[in-house]
C-alpha cells in the first residue's frame, strides 16, 4: 500500500514508519525542515515537503496514496497557550487529506485519550465512548465519520504519556525535568488522579495494523498501563532523581509544573480490551514504571 505520513519525523512516526516499511508498505513522509527531511529519508521513506498550512499540498499528496496516517500537530502553538488555533489547524488539513482521498482508501487520525474527558465518565473510558464536540474532539469525530464516504477510518488515542527511548521531548521528560529544576518531584493533593501510558513501539504496532485492518469508523486505545496513580510517577521521579517527593496544592500546581499544571491533575483512566480485540494488538514492551527504572529518561 502507498502510504502519506504527516508528522513523519516526529517521536511516534520514529517508530511508525520503520513499522510501515517493515510490512511491505511504501510511505512517503511530510517534513518541513531539512532536518526532518533528513529524518524521514533515514528511514527509507520518501520525502514530501510542506505542512499543515499547505492544504493544496497536503491535499495532492493523499490523492496519490492508498491511505494516510495523520500524526502531525502544531504542538508548539498548543504549548504557547493557543490550543484552539493549534486544533483548529488539524482540523482543517484534516479536511484537506480526506479530500485527497477515494471509497476504499484508509485513513488513520490521531487523537489522545484526554479527549475522554468531555464525555463525564465516572469509569474507565473505552474505545466506544464518544465526547460531543470541541477542539480536537471535532477532529476526531470527522475522522470516525469519513466511513459513512466509503473511507475505511480509524482514531488512534494516544495516552498522555507515549514513552521510551525515542521519547525526547514529551510530557513525561517535562515532569522529570521540572523535578530536577525545583529540586522535589510533586503530585497534586493524594496524587491518587491516574495517568494511562503506552510505549512507543506499541503504538507503532497498533498504527501499522490499524492501518491494515482496523474497522471503518473504529477508534483504538494505544495504552499499555491504563491508569498509573501520579504519586507513582512522582515517587519513582524522585527515586531515580534523588530528590524529595511532595504534596502541592491544586493552587500550587501551575506555578511548579508551568504548562503542565493542569494536566498533572487530571484523572484518566482507559480500558484497551476492545482495542486488543478488534486487531489482535497487545503491548508487549515495558510500561511506564519500569521504563522509568531505565537509564534513558535521566541521562543529563
């Protein structure tokens, strides 16, 4: 199959692509730097540059393929506070790679399971529960729509924390490097709120099968752990750092974990089973905790 990639260097792409390539798909990646076209040729894919903003481009490209799978998003604008301009963004070439496409073509999207917070669950969230609308959420529900125009969709959520050794700048590398700065690795209030994760080699497993088989209109879960209470996380930051671990106060939380204060408290528990039906799937590399034992995460 011809496969159009966005956000093909990227940490998720690093271990998407070789999975592409691996199973005897031809891929072509979007990169817009020299730097990541570097990246994405490395991995034996063909470059396509641009980016989100080039919709004719992005639009053109997907014509030329079998499927698409979306990974890109302007993380940078997310993290300068202009999380609805980034959404809106995704949206957009969203619509335009969708466009590109024919009845029968595949597209896999990208959404994460926070989206899960919109729907008021009292549970864990599962692959079938569906948040209303809004930014991101749009995004993902357009995507699950695209199998009523003959398109065999898929949404791939992705955990907050995706972790391993291509993992350089994620959230989980900001809560060790705030604990390193402020010299005390911190939770909020019990920290009994859960985080679910998933390493990044699953997640690539999960894209390439998806991509394969998934049901149109289907919507998958590349967790491993499926909810890790964050006075976990914070207790073992603080082993591996050697630093005090410590209770702060919602208040407290946006001037210690800056951007991530509100995340750090958020309470995300999701279920995989229905994921590890449909495809198959099952984790299969270290999860959060005893990623964290490792070395990588804390090589200064």
């Amino acid at each position: 199959m011809r496969v159009f990639v966005t956000g093909a260097s990227g940490h998720v792409a690093s271990a998407v692509v070789p999975e592409l390539i691996s199973a005897g798909h031809e891929v072509a990646g979007l990169a817009r730097s020299d730097s990541s076209a570097a990246t994405v040729a490395g991995y034996g894919a063909t470059v396509v540059r641009g980016d989100l903003n080039d919709l004719d481009g992005l639009r053109e490209a997907a014509a030329t393929a079998d499927g698409v799978i979306h990974l890109a998003f302007n993380h940078e604008a997310m993290q300068s506070g202009d999380y609805d301009g980034a959404a809106a963004m995704d949206l957009a070439a969203i619509h335009a790679l969708a466009d590109g496409l024919d009845r029968g073509n595949a597209f896999v999207g990208t959404s994460g399971t926070l989206m899960l917070l919109g729907a008021g669950l009292d549970r864990a969230g599962t692959e079938d529960d569906v948040s209303p609308g809004g930014p991101r959420v749009d995004a993902e529900n357009f995507v699950a729509g695209l199998a009523e125009r003959g398109i065999r969709s898929s949404v791939v959520r992705l955990p907050p924390v995706v972790h391993s050794e291509l993992d350089h700048h994620g959230f989980i590398t900001s809560v060790i490097a705030t604990a390193r700065e402020k010299g005390v690795s911190a939770y909020v209030g019990e920290g009994t709120n859960r985080w679910p994760a998933g390493h990044t080699l699953d997640a690539g497993r999960l894209y390439q099968l998806a991509l394969d088989k998934a049901p149109a209109g289907s919507r998958l879960h590349a967790v491993g752990d499926e909810g890790i209470p964050f006075l976990r996380i914070a207790e073992t930051v603080g082993q591996r750092l050697d630093v005090p671990v410590k209770s702060i106060t919602a208040e407290e939380a946006p001037a210690h974990f800056g951007f991530l204060g509100g995340l750090v408290q958020l309470d995300n528990p999701v279920s995989n089973a229905r994921t590890r039906e449909i495809l198959g799937w099952e984790p299969s590399h270290p999860g959060l905790l005893e990623d964290l034992a490792l070395e990588h995460y804390f090589k200064i």
